[in-house]
C-alpha cells in the first residue's frame, strides 16, 4: 500500500503505510501539549506523525528494524526536536525512555506485528506472495526462518505452527517441511510456500494454505509473542499516572494476550469466602475499552489491512507495577534457543 498520512504540522515525506484506527488513537491517548509519549513500534511513522501533529508534544519511537529507524530520519528532521528515533525492541521500551531522560511517560502506542513495508519487500522473506529468501528477522539479526526449518525437530516444529499459527493440519505440515529439507535445503518462500500447500488445501474464498505456517515461524523467529508480555509490563512500569496505553493488535493471539493483561491489571484481587479479608493485587490500570475498538466500513474499504484490527486501552493509575502477566499462551512452545540447539 502508498499513501500519505495525514497531519499539517509535520511534514516527512511518503508513508508507505496507512495507521491503522489512528483517529481512535489519537483520542485514546488524549494527547496533550508538553505530554511525552512513546511509539513503539514506529514502523513507517504514522502514528508518531499523528501524535506530533495533535499537540505540541515530544514522541519517542521504537523500532527493531533498522530499515524503519533510517526511514524515519526525514520526519525526525521535520519534527524540530520532538521526535527521538531509537532502534531497539519495544520489550524494553521503559528502558529507552529513561536513557532519553523521561522517567515516566504521558502515553504509550504499540502497533503490534509485522508491518506493511516487511510484507513488501520480498527481500525480507515475510510474505508467500513474493518470492524471496526464506528471512523473517524483523532486526536482520539471529537465526533466519530458513536457519530454523534445517534445524528445529518435527515436534517442536508442530508445536510451534500449531500453537502460534493455531494451523489444525500443523503436524502434517511439519513432517512434510522435514521430509522435504532431506531432500534439499528450504531457502525461499516460495519454495516452503509450495509445500504446504501440497498438506493444507484452501477452498476457494479461505485464505491462502500456507498463511498460518508464515505466522507461526515470523512470530517463533522474532519472539513476538514474548516481546508483546514485555512491551505490556514495560508499559505498565513507564506510564505515569494517569497515563494511557493503547494497543492494536491483528489477530486472535495478541488480542488475547493484551485483553488477558488488560483484564488482569484492572480488576481488583479480592479474598475468597474462605478468607474474605485476603487482598492481592490491586488495579495498575483503569479499562478504557470493555469491547475491543473495531474499524469502521470506510477505513477497511481504504485499507485492507485494518479488517482485523482491534484496538484496547487503558489508563495506569497510582498503585505500583506488577511483575506477574499472562504466559499461558506461550506455554508449551520451544524458546528460540531450544529449537535451535535440536533438544
């Protein structure tokens, strides 16, 4: 997709990239003059240009890639000083805004996923739709997606397809990728792409057979799922007072793990009849969103990509961060360093 984001006060050239549900966004974050927020998954800038177009604020993005962060230095330039780029992961986005001597932060946007530049590019290797070579790395760093399907067994290769990709035919998949990389190294997508394809059969309106097994290996190499349980945490550590946290997410497993988060941090830990008078947790956050945000018909008219989108928010409050989250759902999948080390 090509397109201009909008916004008059800040000009950095063609965005490759429509923000998705940016006007909710903006209004979730309430952003405000001399607020300090954080975007951390910048990707081609949307977001920070819409912020910085709302108020006279200060924005500190985020990205792993380093594409991103060199693509940004034109809005940066723009900015005047308000926009600090920081190529990092957004796992330890606290950590970035203390070194860019902010202690507590006004808001927090995470776009979460791959954006629509990666699945662009054939080079990265994100996409079945464009041959290329098998990559995936969102930083260009670590083991490749290729590196993974040489070496990773058939059962940790199942789980993970079948847990991240929630891919129902994930252990024939898998033992057709082993039974094929006997016979020849898989280096491209379109290679790996044919071969599921050869296990899973779409009819015709579903989507493509080897979308699900995509997923699974770009969320497995990058740690999505991990970093996200991070991101949430960090978040809840930086945000002062009264500060927002508003997330969007495509599909079903961030949702999950950003509404179970949501959820958790915002209800109140009370005893059991048992022992009425045991207290737990108390809420870091208030829900600003009881039902996920949805686009409307005009947005996913111009802009495909916002179909799945759901966006939740919350507002921290005063009580001190927490250090548990929910892990359940990346429970029962191999780390990056187990698959790669043939456990």
């Amino acid at each position: 997709m090509t397109d201009r984001d909008g916004g008059n006060a800040v000009d950095g050239g063609l965005v490759r990239h429509i923000p998705v549900l940016a006007s909710e966004v903006l209004r979730f974050l309430s952003v405000r003059d001399g607020g300090i927020y954080v975007d951390g998954t910048f990707g081609a800038g949307g977001y920070s240009r819409a912020i910085l177009g709302a108020a006279d604020c200060r924005v500190i993005g985020i990205d792993r890639d380093p594409s991103a962060i060199a693509r940004g230095a034109a809005l940066a330039a723009s900015a005047g000083g308000r926009l600090t780029l920081v190529e990092d992961r957004f796992s330890g986005l606290d950590a970035v805004a203390e070194s860019a001597g902010h202690d507590a932060v006004d808001g927090v946007v995470l776009d979460v996923g791959v954006s629509s530049m990666q699945l662009d590019e054939a080079g990265r290797g994100f996409s079945f739709r464009l041959d290329g070579p098998l990559d995936m790395r969102m930083s260009g760093t670590g083991p490749s997606a290729a590196d993974l399907i040489a070496m990773v067994s058939e059962r940790d290769l199942a789980a993970i397809i079948a847990r991240l990709g929630e891919e129902r035919f994930a252990r024939p998949v898998a033992r057709a990728i082993v039974r094929a990389r006997d016979e020849a190294a898989i280096t491209t997508t379109r290679q790996l792409s044919a071969i599921v394809e050869r296990v899973v059969h779409a009819r015709p309106g579903q989507i493509h057979p080897a979308t699900r097994t995509f997923q699974a290996l770009r969320i497995f190499i990058n740690e999505e799922l991990t970093e996200l349980l991070d991101a949430l945490a960090a978040a809840e550590r930086i945000l002062r007072p009264g500060g927002r946290l508003v997330v969007v997410s495509f599909h079903s497993l961030e949702d999950r793990i950003v509404k179970t988060f949501l959820a958790g941090r915002s209800r109140p830990v009370s005893g059991s009849r048992h022992a009425p008078e045991a207290r737990g947790p108390q809420p870091t956050f208030t829900l600003l969103t009881k039902k996920p945000v949805l686009p409307g018909e005009d947005e996913m008219a111009a802009n495909p990509r916002a179909r799945s989108a759901k966006l939740r928010a919350a507002e921290r409050n005063a009580v001190p961060s927490r250090a548990d989250g929910p892990d359940d759902i990346v429970r029962g999948v191999p780390t990056l360093a187990e698959a790669m080390s043939g456990r």
